[in-house]
C-alpha cells in the first residue's frame, strides 16, 4: 500500500463531513462577522472548501515562502460559488494525493518566510499538519459560526444538539 492511500480514503471520508457543513452556510450571512478580527463568514466558509487545492499545490514543490505566497483573504459571493470551488478543491487534492509516490512523500519540505525557516518536515507530516489537521481546525470555527448564527449544526463526529446521526 502506497503511503499516501490512507490520506487520500481520509480526504474522501472528511470531504462529505465538509461539505455537510459548507452546506448549512447561509447565503444571506456571507459578510457577517463574530467580531471585528475574524474572518467573515464567507472568508471561513472558502478558506475551508480550498484549503484541500491550496495545500496540495504548495507541497507539490519543495519550498514555499511565505512572505512571496500571502494574499488578502478571498471571498465569495454566493453559495452555489462556495460549492464549486470545494469541489474543484476536492477534485484537486484527491489526484495530488494519489499521484504521490513513497519516495516523495518522505522527502523534506520546507516553508521558508523569506530566508528564514519556519518549517521542514517530510511532504507526509506536512500534509497531516498543514492539510489536514489545519483543515479540521477551521472546519470547527465554521461550526460555531453556524452555531451563532442558529444554523442547524450538522454531525460532525456524533450528535450535535441539532442532529443525531445515530437515532
């Protein structure tokens, strides 16, 4: 088995819980804001539909800088935009991590803010840390923004107090 398959059956297994949630994000809330440092609502709500196409198209290389990488924060528009660029995202990622051979998975790869390093570790790590775990961490925020938003909150992990998948 190749090392990246387990990565490749997680990112298929949490692309449905993600996009549960990316579902539940109300149209007539993009703009809206928890509090002035935060993310909108629809900043949150793309970051985590891309986040998937982003980090894969980092670590297809071997170093990034992150003084050269940083943008303003996307947004969106609608709801049906949100969609699409998660499942492009989605589409993305699936074939950037079935491509990965073993050989690469382990090599380094090193974030770098212009000549220093932030970070190196092998391209594996990397996915688990800045993929993955990154991309579960965000998904929570968006979460509670449902939550504050009184948006049913879908199941994640097990019951919410809005739904139960096992009753």
């Amino acid at each position: 088995m190749n090392l990246m398959t387990p990565f490749v059956q997680e990112l298929a297994a949490e692309a449905a819980t993600t996009r549960r949630v990316l579902e539940r994000v109300p149209e007539a809330s993009l703009i809206w804001r928890p509090h002035e440092k935060s993310m909108s609502l629809a900043q949150l709500a793309l970051h985590v539909a891309t986040l998937p196409r982003m980090v894969s198209q980092f670590v297809a290389g071997d170093t990034l800088d992150v003084a050269v990488a940083a943008a303003p924060s996307p947004t969106i528009a609608t709801h049906d935009a949100l969609m699409a660029a998660f499942d492009a995202s989605i589409s993305h990622a699936q074939e950037y991590l079935a491509s990965v051979s073993d050989a690469r998975a382990m090599e380094t790869w090193t974030l770098f803010r212009g000549e220093t390093v932030l970070m190196a570790a092998p391209r594996a790590g990397v996915l688990r840390s800045l993929l993955f775990n990154h991309w579960y961490h965000h998904r929570g925020q968006l979460v509670v923004y449902l939550r504050l938003l009184n948006v049913p909150v879908p199941s994640v992990y097990g019951p919410t107090a809005d739904e139960n998948p096992f009753a």
